[in-house]
C-alpha cells in the first residue's frame, strides 16, 4: 500500500525531536509533491551551516511575514530562520545565536492568522554596533510555544 504523503507543516509536526540533521534533511520523502521542491530550497540553504550530526531539538513551519514561508530550527546554540514566497528565487536567512537575544515573548492568539491553532513567537535581537532587531514569527503550534520560549530562556543565560 502507497504511503500518503503529507504538508511541510504536518511533516515537521509528527517528528520526534530531537532529531539528527542527516535524517532530518531526509524527510522531503514524504512530503507532497507541490511542497517539496519549497522545501528543498529551503534546506539547500542552511545546509552548509548544519553538520550532519548535530542536532535539531525543535523544527516548525512558520511565517515571518504575511507573505513569506518558511522554517524556523533550534539547534543547539542557535536558531535559524528560513524563508521566502513560494515562486521567488529570494530566500531571507537568519542565524541568531541564543546568546543575541535580549528579550522573548509569545502570544497564543494571532487575530492574523484564520486558524486557531498557531500563535506568534516574539524575539529582540542585538545586533553588533547597531540597535536590537525585531522578530515576529507567526504559525508556530500554540501548544509549543512556552516549551519553545523555555528552552530559548535556558539557552540564553
């Protein structure tokens, strides 16, 4: 019997984590045809900063803006952000190291998003010689939010 293939979204919900890069890098196996060549852009670029065998202890998709999708990995000692609009060859990455971050915030209801199940990840950013960089990363499972946010917190001090 054939395998049904899922979203990014369901994909990355259904992983155990933590999780090593080598296998995670797989998982565009079971994606739906439409979302995986989205998905393999997006892994081709933060795939030269990841070392097969380090780990990934939390991998979601989200948004960072209305119009752009994409990944958000936390790995070790830092955080990654990926993404892009479906069609554009521009890609945005981020890598924010934990020890970057100033401030962390979550909201669980997002009156931007139609779905009730994702909320909004808030992150301040120092930034060398220059102010602090704000993050709002919207379509993050509401029920991961605090563990997110608590293992960012440890990660920081």
């Amino acid at each position: 019997m054939k395998k049904k293939k899922v979203t990014i979204r369901k994909a990355l919900e259904q992983t155990e984590y933590p999780i090593v890069y080598k296998k995670f890098s797989k998982m565009f196996k079971v994606i739906k045809k439409s979302e995986r060549r989205f998905f393999i852009k997006l892994l081709k670029v933060f795939c030269t900063e990841i070392k097969n065998n380090e780990q990934i202890y939390y991998a979601s998709a989200s948004q960072l803006n209305l119009n752009q999708r994409g990944l958000i990995l936390l790995l070790n000692n830092r955080l990654l952000l990926v993404h892009s609009k479906e069609r554009s060859k521009i890609i945005h990455f981020d890598q924010i190291k934990f020890s970057k971050i100033s401030e962390i915030d979550f909201e669980r209801d997002d009156s931007d998003m139609s779905d009730e199940k994702y909320g909004s990840l808030f992150l301040k950013v120092a930034r060398k010689n220059m102010g602090s960089r704000n993050y709002n990363i919207r379509g993050i499972l509401k029920e991961d939010l605090p563990e997110v946010t608590e293992f960012i917190k440890i990660k920081m001090s």
